[in-house]
C-alpha cells in the first residue's frame, strides 16, 4: 500500500511539473561574431555559456577565426518583446529584436522587411542557441564569411 | 523414414514400459491437491487496492497526454525551396548546442 501511494505521490507530482511554466528568464545576452576564414577563437571576454558555445561551433562550421563584433543585453521575460542595437562591421549598427513565446524565441536582427536574420526556436533558460547566415558559393566555398548570433536566454535569479 | 524414427521414439521412451498409476494413488493424489488449494491463505478482494490502482492509471493517462501536447508544435507543409531563396538548416553539435543556420544566396556582409 505504501509503494501505491508513493507511486501516486510520484504521478501527481510528475503531473504539476509539467503542466508548469518553463523556468523564468530575465533577459538575453546577444553577441555579434563574424565568422572567417582566417583569425582566432576569441577565449575570454564573454559569457562562459557564449564560450562553450564558440569551442563547439568551431569544431562543425568551416570558420577558422571567430571576431567578436559586439555583445549587448537586454531585458526580457517569456511573452515579451525586446529591442537593442548591436555594432556590425565598421560601426554599422544592426536593430535586433527577442520576441518570447512560452519556451521559444524570435530572433530578428538588422532592418525592413528583409532582415538578416529572423529565427523561431525552443529556448531554454540558461541555454545559448547559435543562429548565424553566409552565402553559399558551391565553387568556393572556403571565400564565405559569415554572420553568427550567440543568444543565451538568462536564467532568472542568475 | 518418418514413421521409422518415430517407431524408434516411441521404443526408446522408458515411461511405456512403466505400470500405470493405480486408483488409490489417482485418489491420494486428488485428495492432497483438494486440501492443499482449502489450506491455502484466502486472497481477500480489497477494493482499496483496486482504486488506488486505478488512480495510478487515470494519473499516467493525464501525464501521457498532458506530455503529447505539450511537445505537439505546428506542422508545416514541406515544400522545396527555389533556388535564391534562404534556406535553413537546425543541427545540434555534439556538446549540444543547437545551431541555426541560413544559407541565404543574396547575403551582402
């Protein structure tokens, strides 16, 4: 009887969970890299979330420097809009935007109709999602640089 | 040949050789069986047991479902892409980060 009980203990429990809410968050970090074919793998000056990211991308992309245009923050919460503005290359600055959904974010960087980027993904707190773009130049592949996004959704209480 | 190795089973099996059980043994036999299954500790029906039992299934259809649509996202029709247009790309690296990629022809950096 007792093993019953905790097994309903463990089912009711199981339940609340996850019907819950994800974790809260209490903003984004952003950082702006550029990918290219020659430089270095920035190792310090950023987030060790951001850090982790970097030494794990650099091993599938075909980027052998990674230059850190600019980082920002922003505040948010899930179910909320948040803008900033973030320097690209030769203190061109790009408007980016973190809409939130319950779990998931839209990413939006640079202006108009045609941004550089806009993304929908699962997000969780604490966890750096990479969003970049490039050209694709089936003759020379190697001569791409890219544009390369690190989000990583704060955790609230971090 | 078949019915020669089955002839030569049926030779080879010591029990029809051996004397059948007699009737008192038939009957000593039924009568233990008889007073063992009466001896044996009765198995109350607890309906306590039972609900709670039941309690535990109705809570892991609720998880079962509760989890199916809390993982169900949207599907979208697949269509082929043109070729100027962006394409994307979702992998995840081996240490778990999830990489977004857009193959976009018309990028100007």
């Amino acid at each position: 009887m007792r093993i019953i009980i905790l097994m309903l203990l463990a089912c009711v429990l199981a339940t609340t969970a996850n019907a819950q809410q994800p974790a809260q968050i209490r903003g984004f970090s952003v950082v702006l890299l550029l990918g290219e074919q020659q430089g270095s793998v920035p190792a310090e000056g950023l987030s060790p979330s951001a850090l982790r990211a970097i030494a794990d991308i650099k091993e599938f992309l075909p980027y052998k420097g990674y230059r850190v245009l600019d980082t920002q923050w922003v505040a948010g919460s899930w179910h909320s809009s948040s803008k900033g503005r973030i320097n690209n290359l030769d203190n061109f600055s790009l408007d980016f935007q973190v809409d939130t959904f319950t779990g998931g974010a839209k990413f939006r960087l640079g202006p108009g109709p045609e941004p550089l980027l806009e993304n929908s993904f699962a997000i969780k707190p604490g966890e750096t999602v990479v969003v970049g773009t490039s050209r694709v130049v089936a003759s020379r592949p190697q001569a791409n640089s890219a544009m390369i996004v690190l989000l990583t959704a704060v955790a609230a209480g971090k | 040949m078949k019915h020669e190795l089955r002839d030569q089973l049926r030779d080879a099996d010591p029990l029809t050789r051996e004397p059948a059980l007699t009737i008192e043994d038939v009957h000593a036999m039924r009568r233990r069986s008889v007073s063992a299954a009466r001896t044996a500790p009765y198995r109350r029906n607890r309906p306590g047991l039972r609900a709670a039992g039941a309690i535990v299934l109705a809570c892991m259809v609720v998880m079962v479902f509760t989890w199916s649509r809390s993982n169900r996202g949207p599907v979208n029709p697949v269509t082929a892409p043109k070729l100027d247009e962006p394409r994307q790309l979702q992998f995840e690296t081996p240490g778990g980060t999830r990489i977004i990629w857009v193959l976009n022809p018309n990028l100007e950096l």
